[in-house]
C-alpha cells in the first residue's frame, strides 16, 4: 500500500447506477484516497466522461483510449493500486472477470489487478438471483474478491418496482473500500484461497453462530432427529469471518468440512450445543441461531439397544431447554438472530416469538416450498422483528441470505469502545 494517499482503482459498469459513479470518487477523495478511472462503454450510457473526470480530477480510462500510443501498457498501469472497486457491476461483467475475459479495458485490468476488489452490484432482482450470476460471484468470492450490497430498494427501470439489486450508497461503497486498504493481495486462481478482504464491518467483533441439527438418542443406537444439513449456518459463519469478525460455530451432525479460518465446536445433543452457545455467547457481539434443536429429548434414555417387541411403544420425551430465550434473558448489548419455520401463521408466529424470546429479528422460512427444503442450497425466508413489521426476501443463495442478514444485524450493533 502506498505510504502517501493510496491509490484506489474505480471502475465503473453500465448500469443505470453508474449516475452514482462521480459521487463515489469524490467520497473517497474526500477521505484521502488517490483515485484512478476506468469506464465501460456501457457505463458511458448513464454518465459522462467529464463527469467522471471532474470528480477523479484525472483522466478516464475507455476502450478507446485503450491503444493509444504510450510506452506502457495501460490496463497494467491502471491495475497498480492498492485496492479497486467495481461500481455499478453488471452481470456482463461479472461474468467475464469470473471466467477470464480481457476483452474490455475493464476486465483485462481486473486480471492484472494484485489488490484487493470490491464489486459493488447493481441490476434488478431477477438477474441478481440467476443461478449463472450467483455462480459467477460465487468464483470470484473464492479468490478473495468481496462483494458489498446489493441492497433492497427501488430499481432506476420503470415499472420495475422495488427489490434485492440496489447498488450501495456512495458514502457506504467509499468506505468499504477503505476497510480493505490493510490488506494486501488476494488469491489467484489455482492457489490457497486466504480469507476474503470483504466489506470488514464486524473486523474486531465476536460471532456465535449455531447450525445443524441436534440428535436426542433414545438408546446408543437410536435418535430423534431432523433433516437439518448445517448449510444456512455454515454461510453465515463463513460470511462473517469474511468480514472480519472472529467467528465461533457450534454445529451438529452435518456433512460439511470445517471452515478455515474459525473456531468449530462440534455437539451432538441439545443440551451440549446449549452449553456451548452459552459459554461462547458470553464475550459475543452477535448471536446467529440457526440450528435446528429438537424441541425434545428422551426422558430416560436406555445404556444399552432396547430389543424390537410386538405392539406398540410408548416413549416418554421431556423438553430441551430453549436456548434462543435462555440468550434472551441474559441479552446485554448482544444482537440476537434467530430463525423459525413454519407451515402457516408464520410471521404472526414469527413475531411473537422474537418478543418472548427478546431477538432483535427471526428469519422465517417455510419448509413445504419448493426450493426451500433442508438440505438445499438456497433459501428464500422473511424478516420479522418483534412489532410485526416484516420484509419477503426472494429466493437467494443461503450465502447471500447470510450477507443480508449481517448486514441487518450490523445496523444494530453497538459502536465498538
């Protein structure tokens, strides 16, 4: 990183966001940065080139301006900074920076870039979603690259309405990409992937997430149970390791390697995830339940396998502690998530549960709809805080339902001493 003001790369999308574009490099001159600017010709639709070259008080890297006569090449000129950041990132390119294009000044000074990325996405609610874009930020998500937003809000198309694919506000993107200035590097394709750099808004805070199911064994042989596959708690420890927190999972029986980069404490019962939730909750800033805890457990479990008999069996159960009110009742200044699934009534159901159990919001899912199953790998569940007020989300990856819902959770976090 450069000892005097840093070098920031801004490369601007064609998306109608790109009207934002002179804003965010005024923001982050206003912090000190040094900017540089590259424009798609696309991005060109939406502004100007004096736009941006007013705001960055320098040139504007085009296309056009791609071969013109100078002694060094110009996309590994602009690529020698000390963070970039894509504004306005369309699916287009995504794509192409995922899969290794350098057909586009833009996309060629990506791959030659050794600092850390920033994409900052901007497109309506169907493109974001698509399987293809998930993927495709999925790839550059593995080698280190990191994503701030998009966000819910109204879309620039008319008629569109409103919905998941905003771009970030300015104020936020400038200091995104301030946060990763500390790092340096990011992994390339083929190497050992180092945490991503991301957006660094939990850096120095503590995170608790459980996740999985829990198994109540009625003998050594035997368990009462649930489908649960760990995924949705696994994204949300992952996502916030990535942004800088120090992150403790507490999983049950799942077929899910341990992440790298934080603490795995593996339970089987719900009495061992309670004591481990509760000891690593004490110094936690955020709580993430999302474990699927078996509500009961066997009241007298048998030491040895009991013998198949004719007839009926009766099987006497007792209740598991509840473990998201036990953290309630004890709160503090901890931000509390948890999660709930229901057939029907679930928001009101969802409500009341956050104001008995003192949760800061549930994330309600329904597991009869399609897609939305144990097991799979997306997720598509409502936000509901405790006055009743809640937020549909669409179908996402379980990765970014774990995005938006620290982003949540870090609106409501005390500010650090």
């Amino acid at each position: 990183m450069s000892e005097q003001a840093p070098d920031v790369l801004v490369i601007v999308g064609g998306s109608v966001a790109a009207v934002k574009a002179p804003a965010v490099l005024r923001r982050l001159r206003e912090r000190g940065a040094h900017v540089r600017v590259i424009a798609t010709r696309a991005a060109l639709s939406f502004t100007t080139e004096l736009a941006l070259s007013t705001a960055a008080a320098g040139l504007v890297g085009t296309d056009e301006h791609w071969f013109e006569a100078r002694p060094d090449a110009l996309h590994l000129h602009s690529a020698k900074v000390d963070a970039a950041v894509v504004v306005g990132a369309t699916a287009d390119l995504l794509a192409g920076a995922a899969h290794g294009h350098a057909g586009s000044l833009a996309l060629a000074t990506l791959l030659s870039v050794r600092a850390p990325v920033l994409w900052v996405p901007a497109m309506n609610e169907a493109m974001w979603t698509h399987p293809a874009v998930q993927a495709n930020a999925a790839q550059l998500r593995g080698w280190g690259h990191a994503f701030l937003g998009p966000a819910m809000g109204a879309f620039g198309t008319q008629g569109e309405g409103s919905g998941l694919g905003r771009m970030s506000e300015p104020e936020d993107i400038a200091r995104a990409v301030l946060a990763l200035l500390p790092r340096t590097g990011i992994a390339q394709p083929g190497g050992v992937t180092p945490p991503s750099p991301a957006l660094c808004d939990l850096a120095g805070r503590q995170v608790v997430v459980s996740a999985g199911p829990t198994r109540e064994y009625l003998d050594p042989v035997r368990f009462i149970s649930n489908p649960s596959s760990g995924k949705m708690g696994f994204a949300v420890a992952e996502a916030a390791r990535d942004r800088g927190a120090q992150v403790t999972l507490v999983t049950g029986p799942v077929n899910l390697p341990d992440p790298a980069g934080l603490k795995v404490v593996r339970i089987e019962s719900a009495l061992e995830l309670r004591d481990a939730v509760v000891a690593a909750a004490q110094t936690a800033d955020l709580v993430v339940m999302t474990a699927a805890v078996a509500d009961y457990r066997a009241a007298a479990p048998s030491g040895e396998k009991q013998a198949k008999v004719a007839g009926d069996v009766t099987i006497h159960l007792t209740p598991n502690p509840d473990i998201l009110a036990e953290l309630g009742r004890d709160k503090g200044r901890r931000v509390l998530v948890g999660f709930a699934m229901e057939t029907h009534a679930g928001v009101e159901r969802a409500a009341g549960k956050a104001q008995r159990k003192n949760a800061d919001f549930i994330l309600l899912n329904y597991p009869t709809r399609e897609g939305t199953a144990f097991g799979g790998d997306n997720n598509q569940v409502t936000l509901v805080r405790p006055d009743g007020r809640h937020e549909d989300w669409p179908r996402l990856s379980k990765r970014e339902v774990a995005e938006q819902l620290l982003t949540e959770a870090v609106r409501l976090l005390p500010p650090t001493p």
